[in-house]
C-alpha cells in the first residue's frame, strides 16, 4: 500500500544544532512526526555570512529534504529565514509547505502587542535585513521595533557557555544598549537564544515579556498540518539528526538543546 503523504517527515534545518530548540518544541507538540534534522555544521555561523550563500546553502538542503519526501519544511534559523525564505518558497513550490521562524512570532505580536514596543536580538544577518522592522510595519497595529545584533551569543552558547557567569555580563552589556530601551517585549531571534532565556528574563526582571519563538513555531507547525489534513496518527516515529561537519563536540552539544539522546550523522552534502 503507498503510504499517505501524512506519514511522511517534516525537514528542519538551521545552521546547526540551535534549531533543534524547535526541533525540541515540534517533537514535544507534535510527538508522532517523522523528523529529518539537518544542521549545516559545515557552514556555521549563518549569522556572518552573505545574504547569497545562505540562500545557496539553504536550497540544497532543502534539495535533501524533498528526496526524502518531507511534506513540510521549517526553516529552523532566523538568519535563513530572514535571507532565504521567499527563494525556498518558490524554488519548493508545491513539493512541500514551507515554515519560517518569523512569519509566526509577527502573527503573535500582531495579536498580543497592538501598540507596543518590541525588542529584537539576532544575528547580524537577521538584525541588518531589516525584516522583522519591514513586517512588522506591514502589519500597521502601531508596534515600534527597536534592534540590536548580538553576534557573541551563539558561540558562546554553543561552547557552552550558557550556565557561566560570564554570559550574564555579556547578556547584561549587550541588553543595557540605548537600541533597546523602554521595550515592552523582547524577540529572542536566534534559535540558539531560548537557552539563555531565564538569564536574559532575569536582566530584566519580570519587567519585559521574553518572546521564545520555538513553541508559537511548533503550534504554526501544527497548525499547518492540521489545515492540510497531514497531521501523523501513527506513534513511534523515526527522527533522524544530518550535520555537514561532524565533530564530537557538536554531538555532546545536542544535549542542551535536545534533551533526548541525539545520535547525529554525518551527511556529506558538500563533498
Ligand atoms: N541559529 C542561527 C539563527 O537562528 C544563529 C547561529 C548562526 O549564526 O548560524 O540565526
């Protein structure tokens, strides 16, 4: 019998592990998806990188993902979300749904902060293309955004650093800049960033609502499939975690931002 395209994978990719965050987000809402996990190890950080090679790397990753038939893919990286998205959606037409980190995060605000100012923190990528400031203004509720690049950050997470007391100070020298005074919310643009959100809530004692992207993606997820009919009935489904560069490193590095056991695989896409 030809399986019904409902059990076929859902794609995530990022630059490397951050995006399993969501991952872990989508895994927990929507626990009997297939997931291919693909982290571009090979090419970290996006965050520096040109707006044209990140939507090169992205279009072949996402070349793996439709060979693996997945019916819907989730751009687990804000800065290949905020370089690529419109040339992913294009490039995989019908083959597949196509999610980006962003396009839900403005839903939340539209819906919650009407009239308020919101703080962002990303990369560099993600800050200087402007595209939260452009859809948020497209979305005319009178939300202001004030931006600042913060690019230490997911190396310093990443080397795992998150629980040291050194990226408080870091946290607390980039958060105190004039670029994001008097905010009412915080966008943690990055998919590394969730792992620092209590220090980052501590800064600001209670005072600033801290926007964690991974669960309001995973309900888009959802929300996605169910609406196309392909939500997984069945349980116990196969995930399977690709990186472009292995190192031991990158697999003791998973458990902060997976907490199940994640065995990643070399998958050689640019040899
Ligand atoms: N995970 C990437 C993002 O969400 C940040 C890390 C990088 O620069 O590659 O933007």
């Amino acid at each position: 019998m030809k399986p019904s395209p409902s059990t076929y994978p859902i794609g995530i990719f990022d630059s490397g592990i951050g995006g399993l965050t969501v991952a872990h987000a989508v895994t927990q809402l929507l626990p009997n998806e297939h997931i291919v996990y693909f982290g571009d190890t090979a090419h970290l950080p996006y965050g520096d990188k040109s707006t044209a090679a990140i939507q090169a790397y992205s279009i072949k990753i996402c070349d793996l993902f439709l060979k693996q038939s997945c019916k819907l893919i989730l751009m687990a990286c804000h800065s290949a979300s905020a370089a690529a998205y419109e040339l992913v959606k294009e490039y995989v037409g019908n083959a597949a749904h196509v999610i980006n980190v962003i396009d839900p995060v403005v839903h939340h605000l539209r819906e919650n902060y009407a009239d308020k100012c919101i703080g962002l923190i990303g990369t560099r990528q993600t800050v200087n293309s402007n595209i939260y400031k452009k859809k948020i203004d497209a979305v005319g509720n009178g939300m202001e955004l004030k931006s600042l690049a913060t690019p230490l950050l997911a190396t310093l997470i990443e080397e795992g650093f998150s629980q040291k007391k050194v990226i408080k100070e870091i946290i607390a020298d980039y958060l105190k800049h004039a670029e994001l005074a008097d905010i009412d919310a915080l966008i943690l643009g990055c998919t590394h960033y969730p792992l620092v959100k209590t220090q980052i809530a501590e800064y600001y004692t209670q005072k600033v609502d801290i926007i964690d992207p991974s669960e309001i993606v995973a309900i888009a997820v959802k929300g996605c499939l169910d609406y196309h009919n392909l939500l997984n009935k069945h349980p116990n489904p196969i995930k399977k975690f690709y990186v472009s560069d292995y190192t031991a490193s990158f697999e003791a590095s998973t458990r902060l931002f997976f907490t199940e056991n994640v065995h990643l695989e070399h998958y050689p896409l640019w040899d």
